[in-house]
C-alpha cells in the first residue's frame, strides 16, 4: 500500500491543528498507520504553521520532504505558495482564497501579491475555494478549517462521511458540533 502525504499548511490562529487532529482521528480509526507532526514557528502571533500527516500500511517519519506531498491543504494563499514545492507531480493543492496579510505587509514594507491563486493554478492542480464565506453561511467563520477538509474528503474515497462526521463528533466541542459538520458538508460538496 502507497504511503499518503498530507500537508497542512497555514496561519496560526486558522484551525491547523484541529484539522490534522480530525484527519488523524479518521485515517487511524479506519486502520491506517498514521504519523503527525507540527511545526508551530510564531504560530502565537499569526506566524506560518506546518502539519504534517502521513499514513498507509506502514509509516515511519510524518516528514514530507519537497515533491512528496500528495495534497496540500492550504487555509491561506500565500501559505500554499510558500510551501508548494512539496507537492508531488501529481499531487493536489486545495486552497483557501482567504487573505491573511503578514507584518510586512500591514506596515506598508510589501504588497500582497496580486492574483495568488491564479499563479497556484498556474503551476499546480490546484481547487481554490471561498471556505471564510462558506463558513460564514454555516454559522462561524472559524469553521473554514472544516470546509477545507471537506473539500479534500473527496479525494480520499477510501473514507466514508460518516468517518468524518464521527470524528467530529469525537474531537470538536460538542457545541460546536453541529455547526462544523453543517460546514464540512458545504466544503463537501462545493
């Protein structure tokens, strides 16, 4: 069985964490050997976060080198461009059109670069979606974490929904239940 990689990249502050949390709660509930690590950096203060997952039949270090990743998980533009020389050749990068801009940025040092997504699209396969506005619609923009993995539920067909939605059930606050299940499926389906 082919080792699976799985990077979570984005900033802090954005539901990183949660995210592996719940990916790793499902891969290893469905019998997979499963590696997490994280990278935090200045995650405290809306720094760069990095989440490894890898799983498959046998795994033995969570570390994705470069060309190796089989998805990126990007909850923001800039972090996916920064990180996008670990995906694989064939390899899928699922992105958040979300602006999120760094110090350097709000201190008028640099410009955001303009149409990040289309430059993403331009050297990868890449799905870009508005997750804030469909967590938004779901009842939290907080959920936008969970709409991007509901984006990337479908390209993991081995895991059946109701996989997913135990494991929110699992790990989320259980008053926070509902809404983020309601947000997975918009991402979901999107």
């Amino acid at each position: 069985m082919k080792t699976t990689s799985i990077m979570i990249v984005g900033v802090g502050g954005q539901g990183t964490l949660l995210a592996s949390r719940l990916i790793g709660h499902v891969l290893i509930e469905k019998g997979y050997d499963v590696k997490l690590s994280e990278v935090h950096g200045m995650s405290q203060r809306g720094g760069s976060v990095v989440t490894y997952v890898k799983y498959g039949e046998k795994v033995f270090s969570p570390i994705v080198d470069p060309g190796e990743a089989d998805f990126i998980l990007s909850f923001e533009a800039i972090e996916g461009a920064r990180w996008i020389a670990c995906l694989a050749p064939n390899g899928k990068l699922i992105t958040n059109t979300q602006k999120m801009y760094p110090m350097p940025v709000i201190t008028g040092a640099m410009e955001y670069p303009k149409d990040a997504v289309e430059k993403l699209k331009g050297m990868s396969d890449t799905i870009s979606v508005d997750a804030l506005e469909m967590a938004k619609s779901a009842g939290s923009t907080k959920a936008a974490n969970t709409v991007l993995l509901g984006v990337l539920s479908r390209y993991m067909p081995e895991i059946e929904t109701e996989a997913w939605m135990e494991a929110i059930e699992s790990i989320v606050k259980p008053q926070f239940v509902e809404l983020n299940k309601k947000a997975f499926m918009m991402g979901r389906d999107a």
